[in-house]
C-alpha cells in the first residue's frame, strides 16, 4: 500500500490539489480556477493520474454537502449560492476516476483537522476554526471529533445583533440579508464602504465595525460550544490588526462572565491565526486522506 496521500482544498475560487504526507513533505502541488464542474474536476483528476500511486485522496470543499455516507447523494455539493455547482458528485467521481478511497468533509472541517494535525490547535481535542474571507464559514473538534450533526456546522449564517443606525448596511447574504456572512466578509466590506479591503489603512472605521461583528459571533460560539481555542484564517484576516481588536471586544461583551483563565489572562493564545498559514484547507484534505 502507497505511503503517499492526495489532498483537494476545494475552494468557490480555486481548487488546491496537492501529494506528500504532510506540512514538509509535499512532492506536488497545483491551483486550478473553479470554473465549470466538468473542466475542474477534468483538470484536478488530470493532475492526481500524474502522479505516484496514491493510498487515498481527502476533499475538504465548500458547500452545503452531503456528509452521510448512507445517502444517496454523499459526497455531493448540494443547493450552493456558487452558480453550475448545485448537486456536483465531487467524491464518487474522483474516487472512480483514480480507484482510491476517498474521505470528504466541509473545507472548514478539513482546515480544523490539518490545525490539529500540524498547526495552531495541537493537543487539544474541543476547538473551532473560523476562515473569514469571500464567505464565512466554521469548522472544528468537540472530544477530539470532527463537527458534525444533522448536516454540518453554517457558523457564518449565524444572526447577530446590527444596529441599524449605526451600520445600515443591508448585508449581502441571498438568503438572509444581514447574517454574520452578509455583514462581515469580504465582499460584504468592499460593498458598504466602496473599496477592497487591501486599500483600507489599518485605522480606518471598517476595522473597527469589523471586529464589532466578529467579536459578536465569537462570544456566541464561546458559550454555545466552549472551544479550548479559536483559529481564525481567511483573507480578512491577514489584516493584523483584526486580531487585538476582536480579542478585546470579546472580553468587554464577555464581560467577566466566562472566568477560564484563556480567555481572561491568554486572550492573545486562545484566539490566533492559523499555524499553517493559507495551506491549511490542502494539508487537513490530506490529514482527511491518512484518517482511512
């Protein structure tokens, strides 16, 4: 049996494939542009059949999916606002294509794994990992599982508080306006303040309503799930200062309340960026692929 693994970081953008068996071991590596179903997974199937013979492939992907394996429809992209992409076999169809086994869960879930494999989550079996970037989505462990349930874990389309007067900002979530994915993505800064975010100097006001919104969210899954950590990636958060503003506004919304010593003296440990950087999601399909 090959030694060597094949992870897919399915991604609305771009999907990153790549062969090793870990973070300093990778002997292959590839980006190829979402675009139709057909022409993506061509060229991802195109990439693998290059390569060693593989023991098993992992996808961590964007969705809604299918994660029962006694469904019909497991290892499916479901209803997704990702336009061609409804109801794509991703699973079935790259597992016949190479004949390898194959293991699949949400991007995020896959991310939280290579966290706990190689990066910021080691050794602790109950944490969440957040990307905050073109949508928001959430992942992570509880008792040393991966989140799962009756699909998987939407932490992006969780509601939170807007105060309209301050922020009248409609949100731009299709299906629900004003979710903590339509207020505070990417897309949704570029919208309400007329710019990238790249262009906003670390003092503008976006930052601090920002941090505002995430902070929010984070106090709801600190009391909702008890999380040992928080990893927070995405390209939101390559904006630094995001950090030390959300951890702040944790504690005061907090406001003693949760007396854990990470929250109240480690603020700066407890919520972090990745370990792993941006290749997380790749590395967690791989971990996904050696969990067989």
């Amino acid at each position: 049996m090959s030694d060597v693994w094949g992870g897919i970081e399915a991604g609305g953008t771009k999907f990153v494939c790549a062969v090793g068996t870990g973070p300093d071991d990778l002997s292959a590596e590839i980006k190829i542009p979402t675009t139709s179903p057909a022409e993506t997974l061509t060229l991802t199937i195109d990439f693998f059949k290059e390569q060693a013979d593989l023991a098993s492939v992992g996808i961590a992907t964007f969705g809604p999916v299918d994660l029962d394996p006694d469904s019909p429809t497991f290892g499916f992209i479901t209803e997704t606002p990702k336009p061609g992409w409804s109801n794509t076999d991703l699973a079935r169809e790259i597992g016949r294509a190479l004949d390898v086994p194959v293991a699949f869960d949400t991007d995020v879930n896959g991310a939280a794994l290579g966290e706990n494999r190689w990066g910021a989550a080691q050794g602790l079996d109950t944490f969440i990992y957040l990307t905050i970037g073109t949508g928001i989505g959430g992942g992570g462990m509880s008792g040393g599982k991966l989140l799962h349930g009756m699909i998987h874990p939407e932490m992006g389309h969780i509601r939170i508080p807007h105060d309209w007067e301050r922020d009248p900002f409609p949100g731009v979530c299709p299906y629900h306006g004003d979710c903590l994915e339509g207020l505070a993505t990417g897309p949704a800064l570029e919208e309400r303040w007329g710019r990238h975010s790249d262009t906003m100097p670390p003092d503008h006001p976006a930052w601090d309503l920002e941090a505002h919104y995430l902070a929010l969210a984070l106090v709801n899954y600190i009391c909702t799930l008890s999380p040992q950590r928080i990893v927070m990636g995405g390209g939101v958060m390559e904006q630094r200062q995001l950090f030390q503003l959300t951890r702040q506004k944790v504690q005061e919304l907090l406001n003693g309340y949760v007396q854990s010593p990470e929250v109240v003296d480690d603020i700066e440990g407890y919520i972090v960026p990745p370990g792993l950087g941006n290749r997380s999601g790749v590395l967690g399909a791989i971990a996904l692929a050696q969990s067989l």
